[in-house]
C-alpha cells in the first residue's frame, strides 16, 4: 500500500469521516447528499459559508470533512503547551485528610483516542457511595479536568466525585462533548460494585459549559442519538 493510501486510512482521517457522514444522515431530509441552509442546522448556521467553500450554496459531505480536519490540524502547539500547563496547575488540589484519587481511569475509547476521568472517593464513608459526575467549563473550547471543581467540598458529606475529561470543540464537533459525558455516567455504573458507587444515586454537576452539559445530561438520559458503545448496556440518567 502506498504512504498517501495509509495516510487516508490513518484513524483521526476515518474518525472525522464518520463523524461528517453521521452529521450528513441526521440533517440531509431530501437525502440528495447536499446540505442547503435550510437543512443545515440553526445553531450552526454562521459556519455554513466557510464549510460552503465553492459557494454553490450547497454544502457536499468533502467539503464538511475538509472543514473539519482543517479546524482539527490548526491546533497551535502553544495553546497545546498551555491547556497542558494549566492541568499540571490544576491538579494540585487539597484533598480532606483520608480521601484518595485515581487520575487518568480510560472510560471510554473513541479510535485511539483515550477519554480519561478522576476519580475522588471520601474519608471514612460506607459503600455504596452516592455519586457526583462533575463536568469542568471552558466555552466548549478550553479547560480540562483535574481539579474536581466546586465538588470536592462534597467528599466530606459522604460523595464520591468523577471528575470528567471530554473532547473539546476544537478536536470534535457537538455533540461530541455529550457523548463523552453521557459515557462516563455509564462508566460509573458498569463500574460501580469495583469502587463501591451507588448506581442509583448520580447527580451531575458543572460550571459554565460545563452546566450547559450538565443539563443535556438531565435531559437526554434516554436519547439514545447521543450514546456511543461504550458500556452501551448501561443508562446514561442521572438522577440530579
């Protein structure tokens, strides 16, 4: 096979392809594999003209994925360096006296890409344990994990708190970012006899885009468009 041939095949090329053909099937109503702006979704109707690169006024499926791994590749290393910077910064946290922590758990996969969470589990607290699936901000774009935000506090009232990492909108584009966090409540319950959670007890909580996730978590528990396969045999509810 020739090099341009692996290149095409590489998994971020087949992981943005799947992802535009997706957002093709879910919005194309006539099925003509054309994207016009009344088809185009409102929300995102101010990339239509750079996505429209031929300005036919018609958006094809190569269009939006050289859009997409366009946006992916303009990623600066200096703003890499930063977010990377600023979880180091973040991971220095005050645990009360007895709680413990296990960074990096892999909740989920998505190709080679890793989905990582924090776990924080209480002093002195009796299994099962009630849950806090705390979802960081960052309009969407920046932030990450590793402090545990405004939850922590909740580890001397008996709560166990999951501290979320999830693709940001500069790597995958909505609703990528619900999928992530509705994958990691089920992560929670697949693994709740291991760690000694309460499957029955997850409330979610965040700050900034963080609520804005939080909130499709309280209401697309049963939405079944944004779940992805991992731990698919599990509920992504949550019950506050």
């Amino acid at each position: 096979m020739c090099p341009e041939a692996k290149a095409a095949e590489s998994p971020d090329k087949i992981g943005i392809r799947t992802k535009a053909e997706k957002f093709f099937r879910r919005n194309d109503s006539n099925k003509d594999g054309l994207l016009s702006r009344d088809e185009f979704p409102a929300g995102l109707s101010r990339l239509f003209n750079r996505i429209d690169t031929d300005k036919d006024g018609l958006i094809t499926l190569e269009e939006d994925i050289t859009y997409r791994r366009n946006r992916s590749s303009r990623r600066q290393p200096n703003q890499r360096a930063s977010r990377q910077q600023q979880s180091g910064r973040s991971r220095e946290v005050q645990l009360p006296t007895g709680a413990k922590v296990q960074r990096d758990i892999v909740y989920a996969r998505v190709g080679d890409r890793k989905l990582l969470l924090d776990l924080y589990l209480p002093p002195k607290s009796s299994a099962p344990l009630p849950v806090i699936v705390w979802v960081h901000g960052g309009g969407w774009r920046g932030g990450s994990k590793g402090s545990g935000g405004r939850a922590l506090p909740m580890l001397d009232r008996g709560f166990a708190v999951v501290d979320v990492g999830y693709r940001l909108s500069g790597e995958a584009v909505f609703p990528a970012q619900v999928e992530d966090c509705k994958a990691a409540v089920r992560w929670v319950r697949a693994n709740a006899a291991k760690y000694g959670l309460d499957p029955d007890s997850i409330g979610a909580w965040g700050s900034s885009a963080g609520g804005h996730l939080v909130a499709f978590l309280g209401t697309a528990g049963d939405v079944r468009e944004f779940d992805t396969k991992a731990n698919a045999e599990y509920s992504s509810r949550v019950q506050a």
